[in-house]
C-alpha cells in the first residue's frame, strides 16, 4: 500500500476529514507529508479529538523506535481500541511489546500509544494490506460512534 492509497480509502469514508499538512500551511513544520483523519462530517477539525488515524513519514520526537529515517520508510497508526488490539497482537494493550516497532508489513502495537489501544504497520505491504483496511475502517467506526454519542440531545461531556 501506498501512502496514496492509504489516505484516498480513509478519505472515500463517509464523513472523514483527511488533514494533510504541506509548506505553507498553518500546521507546524514537522508534521507536513503527514496525514490524520478524523470523523467530522462538517469539514473541520474537531477540537479535544485526536484522529483516528495517521501516517507519519519521519521520526517525532519520543517516536524514533520505528527507524522511520530510512527511505520509503512510513508507518500508519490506527486507533483499533482494546478489544481490537487484544484479538490481533493475542495480549493486552498493557502487557508488554516484544515486536521490534521497526520491523515492515507486520501489525505492531504503537510503539509509543499501544497501551492506549493503538496499533501500528511500517510500510503496509501484501501480509498486512487487508489487516490495515479493516483496522481503519474499525478505528473509523469507533471515532463515528464516539462522534453520534457527543452529539445526542441532552449529553452532559463538562
């Protein structure tokens, strides 16, 4: 899969804002080349919402595990939950990692949120490009639900 491919199936999503970072934007420099996708059927960027989703093409600071220097190097991150995390890595979101987070085409707890239900796959290739569509679209009904309870008549979130 290609980061292309990746961001048009997310995108094609019904109500996902696919945020994509580049020069002369009003994001911050390191995350230009990214992307995040939230579920926002109005087309903005939710406030106090973390994306469902991302693909980060270089190392963040505190995130540097998954060697994503290397060339033609990109990792997609998907917010799967506990439940989904438990059933693919056979383990708890908090037990601990014994997958090197560098390793490709290999479904990985994020080596930084993985205790938060988050997984991961370094270049998504052909053992691992059905697992990351069904993680997103997953990760995308999780962000959907969280959205249509927020906005139910009468909900109290203070």
């Amino acid at each position: 899969m290609t980061i292309e491919e990746i961001i048009g199936f997310v995108s094609g999503l019904d109500g996902v804002l696919a945020l994509t970072p580049a020069p002369g934007d009003d994001w911050p420099e390191l995350s230009w080349g990214d992307a995040f996708f939230y579920y926002s059927p109005d087309g903005v960027v939710p406030a106090n919402v973390q994306p469902f989703a991302t693909v980060v093409t270089k190392n963040y600071p505190g995130d540097e595990a998954s060697r994503l220097d290397r060339p033609d190097t990109f990792r997609v991150n998907i917010h799967a939950g506990k439940e989904e995390f438990t059933r693919r890595l056979g383990r708890t979101p908090r037990e601990p990692a014994e997958t090197d987070p560098g390793v490709a085409d290999t479904v990985i707890a994020h080596p930084v949120y993985g205790t938060a239900g988050w997984l991961a796959v370094v270049n998504p290739a052909s053992r691992t490009e059905e697992a990351t569509r069904e993680l997103l679209g997953t990760a995308y009904g999780l962000a959907r639900a969280r959205y249509e309870r927020r906005a139910e008549p009468g909900r109290d979130y203070r």
